[in-house]
C-alpha cells in the first residue's frame, strides 16, 4: 500500500515540475522614454528570457517609428518584458523600472520630450495594478515628489521595426554618445543614487 502511495505521489510530482517546465512565461510592458535605453536593464535580470522595443499606449495599428516620433498617434515607446515568475517578481521589474526612468518628468524622459517619451506602466491585471500602484507610493515617499508617470491598463503591443531591437549591442558607439549627451545616468544618479544603475555597475 506504502509503495503505490509513494509511487502516485512521485507521478504528481513530475506532473507539477512537468507542468511548471511548460508554463507560458509572463509579460509586462513598461515605457521609459528610450526604447533603446531599457532593453538593457531587464536583460541583465535572471527569469527574463527576452526583452523587446515596441509601441503601445496609442489608437493607430502597426504604427512606424516615424509615425510614433511625430506625435499625434498616442503611443509611447516600450518594451515588452517576457520573464518567469517562478524566477522573478512583477515587484523586481519594477523597481528596475523606477529606477532607470526620471518619475518626475512630465511628457518626456531626459532630453526626449513629447508624448512618445513618457513614462508608463501597462498594467496586465489587478494584482500588477495594485503593486505598481503600492511601488508608485514608494518611489513618491522617497523622491518626496509628486510622480507623473502613467499607471494603465495594458494596450495592444506593436514590436518596432528590427534596426531598433538590441540597438545599444549592434551600434554600442552611437547609442553610447546619444546615451551621455541626453544625460540619462547624470539624473538617474541624482535622483537614485547608489540604487541608479550605472552606480550597482561600479
């Protein structure tokens, strides 16, 4: 009797790891000025499989880049987060969104300004709404400022056109100047300071 309740346990086991091996991994999507700028982040984490550029928040299908950087479509530049929960937390992307962003910045991040700058998370479901909303708090009692960055329910997600995907890596010189001269780290370390990220790079 032992024996075959040890042996049914055992099957339900490797069905659980079975199941757990085949889970579909989960997305999120957050907008942080440059698309370029936060690919890297989310890559560096472990659980994240992939991190794609793209546009979301607007009303325009399959929008272009030229189309999204004039204004006037709605969608802000993105990036779609594919990861696994079992490996990290909803709360880990977010406090490596808060902190690769200026939340304090209206219409814009650093010296790209305009709608398709802004900052923005697309929230998937009330659970995620809730703890980015419980982030937002945070980052307002640290900042001791008013955050303006968007909380929203997600959009549809349009991958951008493949010149953009994993740009810092293909052209590690051009995206290297635009990041210095836009001063990107200069104000993340003002405002995070040893949480900013070139600072944990150190």
């Amino acid at each position: 009797m032992k024996s075959t309740r040890a042996i049914g346990l055992t099957a339900v086991t490797l069905l659980l790891l079975a199941g757990a091996l085949h889970a579909k991994p989960a997305k999120a999507v957050f907008a942080g000025g440059c698309f370029w700028c936060m690919e890297g982040p989310f890559e560096k984490l472990p659980g994240v499989s992939g991190v794609i550029s793209g546009y979301s928040g607007g009303a325009r299908p399959n929008p272009t880049y030229e189309e999204v950087g004039s204004g006037g479509t709605g969608h802000a530049e993105s990036v779609e987060v594919i990861y696994d929960p079992a490996r990290v937390s909803y709360e880990k992307l977010l406090e490596v969104f808060w902190h690769n962003i200026d939340p304090l910045s209206a219409n814009g991040q650093f010296c790209d300004r305009g709608e398709q700058y802004r900052s923005i998370v697309f929230y998937g479901n009330e659970n995620e709404r809730r703890l980015a909303e419980e982030s937002k708090k945070k980052v307002e009692q640290r900042l001791n400022a008013k955050v303006v960055t968007e909380i929203v329910p997600a959009a549809a997600f349009y991958r951008a056109e493949e010149y953009h995907q994993d740009y810092s890596k293909k052209n590690p010189l051009r995206y290297g100047f635009y990041r210095k001269s836009c001063g990107r780290d200069a104000r993340l370390a003002e405002l995070w300071g040893a949480d900013a990220p070139h600072a944990k790079e150190k």
